[in-house]
C-alpha cells in the first residue's frame, strides 16, 4: 500500500499549511481568497506542531503517500492529516502565551503597507481574537479537539477514518472518551462525512461544532490506526 501514517512533526509545517490553503474554502482550494496564503495555516495547523506538547498538549498524525519522489517530498508527500489537544483550555493557554503575541506583531490589524484580501483581513482579525476559544458546551462533552484535512486525490478512500482512527486510539490511551470539532458550515460534503462516522451535534453549541463519542457501535473497537 503506498500511504502510511505516521506521527505528525515540526518538520511537516510547510505540508500542513499547504493543506490547510488548499482545502481552506469549504473543503476547496483558498488559494484565489488570500495575498498572504500562510494565514489559514498559521490558525488551524501549525501551532499544533510548533507549540511545546508539554504545554498545550497537542499531537497529530499525517498521511504520507510513499510514492512520492525524495526531491518533492517536504511539501508534497503528506496529504492529509489530524491535528488536535487532549486539553484544550491548556492549549488555549499555551497558543496565548508563545503563538498569537508574534503574529499579532507580524499582521497588525490594520495597515496602509500591507496589501490584504478580504479573507486575509478576516484571519488576521481570528489572530487577534485568540480563535480556539472553545464554548463551555464542548467542553462538557470532551477536553479534546482535532481538526483534519484531506486533500480531495485521497477522500472518499477510508483514510478520514483511519486518521479518526488514530486520535480516538490515541485519546482513550489517556481515558478520554470523546472528541470535537468544528467545520466550515457551508461544507455540507464534511459534514455528512462526520455523520456517517457518528458524530453529533453538541447541545448548547452552533451547528458547525459536533462530538463524536468512542462508545458508539463504530468506534468500540481497536487497533484501527494504521
């Protein structure tokens, strides 16, 4: 089988922020949205792996196409992956403390020097607003949260479960026995996606946000990362 998955690492920052742009418009490429095409990466991946997991508590695993060529395989051989927390207020806190002071530095909120496109504008404000805020609805439901991409050449092949896969293994390794996370409301193919693998909506919570619970027929059994 040519994929494999492996353990997420800093190493992988360039692969994961591709990603991120090129699934960054509901589940389609951002890439037309931005002049800064690093912002959706530098919200919804990289600090996952560029934080200290002591701190935040964060881990992740990538899926990696082994046929890809040794010269291209920094930024092309990964093509999807799920990152998250097992402590979500930890990495809350952590993201405030050693992430959003640099980029809030680095993309004041307003600037006459700086060209932006109206979705650049609207990262750089998440930047400023600490996005991964969560509502107290979630996290009665669990401490943890992922979010995942898949580039569209590797969806609708079972590898969105497997990655799933690998975090519920991983968090019931540390007695959690829930996870959640939220989707861009206008990707109705993500959503039903996560319905099909059991996830519900959170009580108390918009829709974009939903659970999945580990005890649910689906998910009892083990050994389903790969």
């Amino acid at each position: 089988m040519p994929f494999t998955i492996r353990p997420a690492a800093f190493k992988d920052t360039t692969a994961l922020s591709r990603i991120c742009l090129l699934t960054g418009d509901a589940g389609q490429s951002a890439e037309h949205l931005h002049k800064h095409p690093e912002l959706p990466g530098l919200v919804w991946a990289l600090p996952y792996v560029s934080l200290p997991p002591e701190a935040a508590y964060t881990w992740g695993f990538v899926l990696v196409d082994d046929t890809t060529p040794d010269d291209d395989r920094t930024t092309r051989a990964i093509k999807g992956y799920i990152l998250g927390t097992s402590d979500t207020r930890a990495y809350e806190a952590a993201a405030e403390a050693e992430w959003w002071p640099a980029l809030r530095i680095c993309f004041p909120l307003s600037s006459d020097q700086d060209e932006r496109t109206g979705a650049d504008q609207e990262y750089i404000d998440l930047i400023h607003r600490a996005p991964d805020v969560a509502l107290e609805a979630c996290l009665a439901v669990s401490p943890a949260h992922v979010h995942i991409n898949l580039l569209p050449e590797v969806q609708r092949r079972g590898w969105g479960r497997k990655l799933i896969g690998c975090a519920v293994e991983y968090l019931r390794e540390r007695q959690i026995d829930a996870l959640w996370l939220g989707m861009d409301e206008r990707n109705v193919t993500a959503r039903k996606f996560y319905e099909k693998l059991g996830f519900r909506e959170i009580r108390g919570a918009p829709d974009k946000l939903m659970a999945l619970d580990f005890e649910t027929h689906k998910w009892k059994g083990v050994g389903v990362c790969m």
